[in-house]
C-alpha cells in the first residue's frame, strides 16, 4: 500500500511542478510594469487593458494594425512607420494575452476576438471606416470582423494570413498532445515556451537591425497568462480551413488585398490559390523570396503596397 501512496505523490509533483515552477517565475502583468517598460497607451474594455500605441498625423486616414499568433504589436513596427510617414494615422495594440495587454482567462475564439476588436474600435471612438491589416493570425480575425462589420472597414489588407492553409503544428505529437484537456495544459507548461521561442520566424540574428522585430519576444512570456492565452487561441480559434470567412469578407464588397511569402514556411503553400476561389476580385501579390516574417524582414518591399492599397482601395 506504501508504493501506491509513494506513487500517487509522485505524480501529483511531477503533474503540478510545471504549473509551480511558471507561478514561481513569472511576474503579475500590473500598471507600475506597464507604466515602466511600455510604449504606448491603454485603454479599458469589457474583458481588460488594451495596450495600443497610435503614430501619424492626427487628421490622417486611420489604418488598424491585428497582429498575429504569438509575436505583438511590435512585430508592425516598420510598417506603422512607413504608413505614418505617408501621412496615415496608425493603430496597433496586443491582443489580449500578449504583450503588455491583460491576460484573461476565457476562451479566446472567434468571438473573443471579435468583440476584442470592435470593443477597441468603439474605445477609440473610430466611427468612421477604417484601413484593417491583418497579419498571420490577424488575417482571420479581421476577415471575420469585416465580414460582420462591413460599414466599419474601408478595405482589407492581408499580410501572409492564417485561416486557409496552415503548416503550424499541423501533424505531429505536439499538435495531438496540446488538445487534449489537462494532459494538453500540463504538456503546453512544459514545453510551450520552448517551443515558441524555437521558432524559426525570431531566429532574425543573421538579419540587418533594421530587417529584424524591434522587440523582444519572449519578454511577455515572463508574464503570468501568456502560455494559457496561446493555448486557447490554439484550441479556440480555428486557423485552417476557414475559407468562408474570407469568402463572406469578399462578398461585403470591402476591398481587400493579400500579400504571401513564396518561402512561407507557417502559411500552407496553396492559400494563395484558395483566396482566389473564394475572393476573385481581390488583389494577390507573392512575394517569391518573402517568408512568414514578411511584415519585418522585407517592409520596404510591403509598405509601398500597403500605402498604395490604402490610398486607392
């Protein structure tokens, strides 16, 4: 009976020391962090603190930056310059879940994110249609909020987006193991941020400084609820096989364009083709040397079409 009581204890620890040992080394997200290491402003909605920053001048044509899966606001930061300087009034904010925005706990799904993000419009008081650019996982998120919100959005602007052919955990033990309720959890505590900070996309070390993210990645990771918010948009919210959403987006009439990278090793090599099918009249580029980080690493390939897009939607 010993050896069954010494068993149990043992895995009681082994299940709960990776939860212990994030509890242990991660901070609380509070104001006083936010005030001392972040950019930007905040803004309170329903589900908690928005971080956002807003560059341009005051009376330009408002462009809103969604980012994607893992990476913040900071992944658009050349690209918020280059509108800014073309004379475009730019948002971006974190999601919830990442970067110096709340962490709370829910099921970060469709809905979640909709409501995130006509939350913030109403916030800011953006009445008028704005400019939407979504990148990786932020191009399904805001295909969905135009398809709902045609009248909020002047066009669509997609950089290498999630929701049609996706490579990301797509086979595999992991992809298996995090969907499976606290076996998944615990695996993800384990192992999440290994996995996230390996990713091939932040390894920008051989690139120039200024084709790099101008920020570090792994600083919200420090942050209690990060890895639980990446988890649930992963279990939540479906980012493959999402066709219809473009295809609703597309039939709202808002202009829209896509940008893909030919090397895209995140991005399925034939959503380029499936966009067409369900959106013909939207504009497609291929970016032949482009990878998934085409937002950084090749700005000065994507600003002018962004400028471009947004003048003459």
């Amino acid at each position: 009976m010993d050896w069954f009581i010494t068993l149990i204890v043992v895995a009681a620890v082994v299940s709960a020391a990776p939860f212990l040992w994030g509890w242990v080394n991660e901070k609380p997200l509070t104001a006083a962090e936010r005030r001392k290491h972040a950019p930007g402003q905040t803004v309170e909605l329903p589900q908690g603190t928005i971080h956002f920053c807003v560059e341009g001048p005051e009376d330009g044509p408002v462009v809103v930056l969604v980012h994607g899966f893992s990476a913040p606001l900071f992944v658009f930061e050349q690209n918020a310059a280059g509108l800014a300087e073309a004379g475009f009034r730019v948002i971006r904010f974190d999601h919830f879940g990442r970067g110096w925005s709340d962490r709370p706990k829910a099921a970060y799904d469709p809905e979640f994110y909709d409501g995130e993000l006509l939350d913030l419009f109403n916030a800011l008081d953006l009445r008028k249609p704005v400019g939407l650019v979504g990148y990786s996982m932020g191009g399904v998120i805001a295909a969905e909020f135009t398809a709902r919100y045609p009248e909020r959005v002047a066009g669509l602007f997609l950089m290498t987006p999630a929701g049609l052919a996706l490579n990301l955990f797509s086979e595999g033990l992991a992809s298996k193991l995090v969907g499976i309720p606290f076996v998944g959890d615990w695996f993800w505590r384990l192992r999440g941020r290994a996995l996230l900070s390996g990713d091939p996309q932040y390894d920008d070390a051989s690139l120039p400084p200024e084709r790099r993210m101008h920020g570090d990645v792994r600083q919200q990771m420090r942050y209690r609820g990060y890895l639980p918010a990446i988890l649930s948009s992963w279990r939540h919210l479906p980012m493959r096989d999402r066709d219809a959403v473009f295809e609703k987006a597309a039939a709202t009439g808002v202009p829209m364009m896509a940008v893909f990278g030919g090397r895209d090793s995140v991005i399925g090599g034939d959503s380029a083709e499936r966009l067409r099918r369900v959106a013909p009249q939207a504009l497609i580029e291929i970016v032949a040397e482009g990878d998934h980080g085409l937002t950084y690493e090749l700005f000065d390939v994507v600003n002018p079409l962004l400028v471009d897009f947004f003048r003459h939607p």
